[in-house]
C-alpha cells in the first residue's frame, strides 16, 4: 500500500519559484478548505516525483451485527461507538488526503475523513512538521494523531482489524487526536531510542493534555525487528460526555470533570524470513494500559425520559487497566490471517451510587477476532473478520464485518 | 569521581553537545548493498558504509524498521537508486529520523537514477496498475556503463562533503573508473554469444543488464509490474511458450522459487538465479564480481 512518493529533484535554478508554489499550497492547505486544495495544479519540476502527494482512500465496509447502542461495561467510553449501522454498506473513515514537502525539511500534510453515520467530513489531520531543527529533533504542529501507544498514530485504513478495537474506545472514543505541539527526538545511538512529548491545546476528550513518551527498537539477527516503549498521558477533562445506561434502562448522559493519568505500554515485533517480508511474514503486537481518573461525575437529567438522572453530580474515582495482543501473518504473498484478543478491566469503580443511578458495574469486557484479508494489488485490500464480542454484559454478540480498502494516488508511505 | 565524569561526557556525546573527533569519517548510510560497494570503492577507509538492505530482500519492500531509522539518524550522506524504488520507505527513513543533513535537496542526500537516462517511463496518462514506476525502471545499476556517471558524481559528492580528502576521493575515483572500463570490455567480449537469445524474466529487475547484452525478453511472470506471479497466468505463459523456446527463466534472490521452477517443470527451460546485487551469491561480493556471476550464470550451457 506504500506508494510513492517523495519530493522533487529540483533543478537548482528552479528551486525558489517551485518552493515559492509549494508555500503558496501550504497556505492554502492550512486553511483545511479541500475545495480549493483540488483546483490547484501540482508542482512541477523536470524529473520530479509527485509532490504534493494527493490520495483518495476508499473504505468500504459492511457489518452483520446486533442493532442498537452498544456500550462497553464498566466503562464510560466518550461518544458513542464509531462504525457502521449493521447491514448497511457504509464509507466510514474514507480518506482524502494531501501533503507536501515545501523545503526539505518542512513537510505539510492533511487529511479529511468522511464520517459515514453522520454524513459529514472532518479534519483528522493538518499540520506542519520542521524536520531536524537540530539533528534528530521534529517538531509538529497543528492537528495530529498522537503518538500514545503503536496504534493511534496510524491512519485507520492501515490498521489489520476492521473497526475500533476496545482499548481506544475507552481512552479516546476512537482516536487520540491533538491540536497541538508534538516534539520527537531520536537519539544519534547505535540503538534506536526515540523521546516524543506532546502539548494540546484541545484533545480528543479533554481540552488539556500533555504527554511523554520513549520507545526503543532493533533488530535480532536478519529476520527480527522489535520496537517497545511506554507513553505517560495526563489530562484535564471538562464536562467529557460519556453514554451508559441508568438503573431504569433508560440512555443516560454522562459528563466527566477531573484529571485522567494513563500510562500504555506498547510493543511490536515483526518477523520476516533473512529479512525479505514479500513471501511471508508476521506480526505481533500488543499494547497495555492502566488509567486512573479522579474528578467529579454528572449524570443530567433524564426523567422526562423515565430516566432516574436528575442532574446531580458525585466524586468520581476509577483506576481501570485493559489492552489487547494481536498476531497477523502473511503465509503466501497476499494473503494474510491474524487474530486479536482485546480485554479490560472495570478495575475500581468508586462513585456515589444512590447521586448516581448509572449501571457502572465491575465487569471484564473482552472481545476475540479472527480475520483473512486479501490484497489483490499493493493498493487495494479485502479483509473478512469475524468478532465474538462480549464487551456488554448480558449481551455478546457475533459480528461479520467485510471491509474494501483502496488507495488511490500518492500518499506517504506506512511507519514501521 | 572520575567514573562520574566520563559518563557526563558520554551523556553531553550522547546529547550531541559535545564535540566531534578532529578526524571524522563519513557515515554513509546506502540503500542498496551496490551502492555500499561503490561507495567502498571511491571512499576506501575514509568512509564508514553500511546498507539498508541485502541482495536477498525487495528494494521495493522494506519497512522503515528503527534499526535503519537509527543508521539514518547517524548518517552524513545517503546514497540510493532513486527513481521511486525506494519511496515505500527512505521518505520515512529521512523524516523520522530527523536527522536534516539527508533530506531531499541537500548534499547528503544523492540518488543515482539522476545521473542515467532511465528506461521505460510511463507515459503520461498510463493507468497506475500494478506497481509502475513513472519516472522508469529504477533498477539501473545492472548497465555497468550506468555506474561511470554515477561514480563520477558520487565521487564528486564525497569531495564536496568532506574536502580535506578531496584529493584523497579523486584519485581513487579515477582509479576505479580505469579498472571498470576494463572489466566492461572484458565482459562485452564473453557476452557476445549471448545477443539475440530469448530470456524469460519476472519483474523489471534485470532490465537493464537484459538490453545492455542484447538478451530478448519472450516473457514475463508478473501479469502486471508489481503484481505476483498469478497461476492463472503462469498456466497461459506455459501454453503460449513452446518448450525450449528461451535460454533460461531468469530470477534474483528476493524473488519466490516457485513460479519460476512451476513454469520450467512445464516448458523445460532452466530457471538461473542471478546475483542482482552485490551479496547476492558468495562469488558477487563487489560490483566487479556482480557483473563476472551474471555472465557466467548466463553464459552456462
């Protein structure tokens, strides 16, 4: 799927009038305003490559699932889940993306997803990356995916699984995303050792939020290659709304103000034969977290539902852990299988239960997957997976879900 | 105490404030084990080289593991095929290292394929199937008369990014062009038998040693560029290809055994796995090697 592409070989007489183009773009880009990012014409040079980079990522998929809300137990996930409605083909999460490289070192990027069940667009992404300030350090800013953990720092049409896995859903509502600063150092060590800190001015679930993280990774021997590390995030929720059910049966809205320190763990180990991932290879990963959350909890006022929320609020303290390990292997050159076992643990759950008529009780939800996908080209992939989902109490659920990922374009190629 | 004070050094070196030895030679990170050979060849002990990649992995194929992400961080110059062979990984290498004095437009950074007029570019409109590289077949280091441009101007490089060697630079570069354009003439003289003959390839990989010789491509396993070898394809090739009807299925070592011997069972044609780069079988362990295995794995009977 990573295709293409990088910059310009400028001819050195040309260089400013082209890099003059390319910050005329950034600009434009800037403004996040995709209509006008279309009708420019690309830069180009004698013998470039495609910069910017303009992509298009169809995500197409289909769900065979239990109907109505779904909420994780024990848990106060933001939002409501994403995805699809079941038995309806749905373009969820597709992508339109551009980037581009203005200077060698400055690099702009955009994406803007479709959010399928509520027919809009969003900026996912838009931001400006200064590469080696001083040598070794990044420096981003604007609109990112965090680097909290492996996954979240992915694009959702590079993840193996289709749809959101449990972990994410309970610390972010899907996606960590900042708008912010993020400053990444990488050591000038034989070993690879990255420090990355990050500054949001606005969070995907809190308005505050700050976090430090370091990661190392090598190799072992020719066919192995490991990365690991720990993020620590700390953040200031304001009113974060969650969904969960009352003691009457009956949707309650729930609103969250306090702190919430998390620590993930992540790790990742890859294994393709003397190196060479064409034939076979596979791929391990798990991450881990443990969050703690002290503040104040609101549950507001449903009873003109039948609701038994009347708005009151109590303290509100929980330390809740869960994660998930995955394996996905490519046994023959486009086909791959994998399977993910994800679980949590409500852990401590410590409110006032009688200011609070909620349904937050102590409960481990889990959830195991299987799926096979096949790529009949580098930019296309076809991916069947079947879940067993008992991430809600009394009801587990088995799921088919079908998904048709296809790039088209340039767009930057997959990290590690 | 002094045990102290070493290690604070080894943190300000670590920090990158402490200062550099007098005498420094140049990293040079390659992207392929080629180019790690030419760089040997012109920068000798001056330059400390190492490969992203060996013979035996897909140039095309390579994630941006840390380990390469931490050689990238170290490196003064890259030295790549370009022309897009490397795009599905060395954009990463550059940005995540963060490491400025190897990005895209600086002297630290040179790729080959800007020196050599590419074969097959894509014409403006082709659709993008398969794997197409639109600037042309990026495998350019298998023409030997491709590496003088490329060893001029790599040579040129060095001088220009570590100048107290410059004579250093030039006088081995010359020497290996003298050596090189002799190995040349020695070997268009063993492949003269072998203009004309019909070859069976898998990929655009040997192109440019293919054409250089005057060998005819009757087919290719790939149904598209950049697409696996299909069976529904392979079972068409072996009805279109009457048995005998090329030299030999030719295929590098990062490519699968099994289409290239499933189609030779069939239409009795030897299937030679030649060197691709340097590294690729014990007897191409420089570029000079690389050319003398590729002639000889042809030229067998």
């Amino acid at each position: 799927m990573s295709r293409l592409s990088y910059v310009a070989r400028l001819p050195q007489g040309a260089q400013p009038s082209a890099q003059q183009a390319s910050q005329r773009l950034a600009t434009l880009a800037l403004r996040g305003i995709m209509a006008s990012c279309l009708c420019i014409t690309p830069v180009h040079a004698a013998g470039a490559t495609i910069n910017p980079e303009v992509s298009f990522t169809l995500q197409a998929s289909y769900a065979d699932k239990a109907g109505g809300e779904r909420h994780i137990s024990g848990f106060l996930p933001e939002g409501h889940a994403h995805g699809c409605d079941p038995k309806k083909l749905c373009l969820d999460h597709s992508e339109f993306m551009l980037a581009a490289n203005l200077t060698p070192t400055l690099r702009a990027s955009s994406s803007v997803i479709f959010v399928d069940a509520e027919n809009k667009g969003e900026v996912e992404e838009l931001w400006l990356q200064q590469v080696g300030i001083v040598p070794g350090v990044s420096l981003k800013a604007g609109r990112f995916m965090s680097e909290l953990g492996y996954a979240n720092s992915q694009h959702p049409h590079a993840w193996d699984f289709i749809g959101n896995s449990l972990m994410p859903t309970v610390l972010s509502g899907g996606h960590l995303i900042h708008d912010g600063v993020q400053l990444k150092w990488l050591a000038p060590t034989e070993r690879f050792v990255e420090v990355n800190a990050e500054l949001a001015k606005k969070s995907s679930n809190s308005p505050k939020a700050w976090s430090l993280g370091v990661h190392l990774g090598d190799d072992l021997g020719a066919s192995h290659a490991w990365r690991a590390g720990v993020t620590y995030l700390d953040a200031k929720p304001l009113n974060r709304t969650g969904h969960v059910d009352d003691i009457n049966e009956i949707e309650a809205q729930t609103a969250f103000t306090g702190t919430s320190k998390t620590w993930v763990a992540d790790v990742l180990w890859k294994w393709a034969p003397d190196g060479n991932a064409k034939e076979r290879h596979l791929k391990l990963q798990a991450e881990y977290f443990r969050r703690t959350q002290n503040g104040q909890l609101t549950c507001e006022d449903n009873r003109a539902e039948g609701g038994a929320c009347d708005g009151t609020s109590s303290a509100f303290r929980t330390r809740q852990t869960g994660g998930y390990a995955q394996a996905v292997y490519q046994f023959m050159p486009r086909w791959r299988i994998g399977t993910r076992y994800e679980r949590l643990d409500s852990g401590t759950l410590d409110f006032n239960s009688t200011v609070l008529p909620i349904e937050l009780a102590a409960y481990k939800p889990s959830q195991r997957s299987i799926m096979v996908d096949f790529s009949p080209s580098e930019m296309s992939n076809l991916r069947l997976q079947y879940n067993r989902d008992t991430s809600m109490q009394g009801s587990p659920d088995k799921q088919w879900l079908l998904q048709y990922v296809h790039s088209f374009g340039a767009h930057g190629a997959h990290r590690f | 105490m002094r045990l102290f004070s070493l290690s604070a050094l080894n943190w300000l070196l670590l920090l990158g404030l402490g200062t550099t030895p007098a005498h420094a030679q140049l990293t040079v990170l390659t992207c392929e084990p080629e180019w790690a050979s030419l760089v040997a060849e012109l920068g000798g002990a001056q330059v400390s080289v190492s490969s992203a990649t060996h013979a035996r992995q897909d140039p095309h194929h390579i994630e941006a593991r840390p380990s390469l992400l931490a050689q990238a961080r170290r490196a003064d110059l890259v030295v790549c095929s370009g022309a897009e062979l490397e795009a599905g990984w060395l954009p990463l290498l550059q940005r995540e290292s963060g490491n400025p004095a190897i990005q895209v437009g600086t002297p630290g950074y040179f790729t080959a394929a800007e020196f050599v007029t590419l074969l097959d570019p894509a014409h403006p409109g082709q659709p993008l199937a398969g794997h197409v590289h639109a600037a042309g077949n990026p495998h350019l280091h298998l023409n030997p008369h491709n590496l003088v441009p490329i060893a001029r101007a790599l040579s040129q490089r060095l001088q220009q990014l570590d100048p107290p060697q410059a004579a250093f630079y030039r006088e081995r570069g010359h020497d290996f062009l003298a050596r090189w354009q002799t190995a040349i003439t020695k070997w268009e003289a063993q492949a003269a038998p072998l203009r004309g003959k019909s070859v069976v390839v898998q990929h655009g990989s040997l192109t440019y040693l293919l054409r250089w010789l005057g060998l005819q491509v009757v087919a290719d396993l790939e149904p598209i560029p950049g697409v696996e070898p299909s069976l529904n394809h392979l079972a068409s090739l072996a009805q279109r290809l009457p048995p005998g009807s090329a030299k030999a299925i030719l295929r590098t070592p990062y490519q699968a055994a099994r289409p290239a011997e499933w189609l030779a069972s069939r239409i009795q044609i030897p299937v030679r796995v030649l060197p691709y780069s340097v590294g690729g079988n014990p007897e191409a362990r420089d570029l000079f090697g690389l050319f003398d295995s590729s002639l000889k794995l042809l030229l067998a009977p």
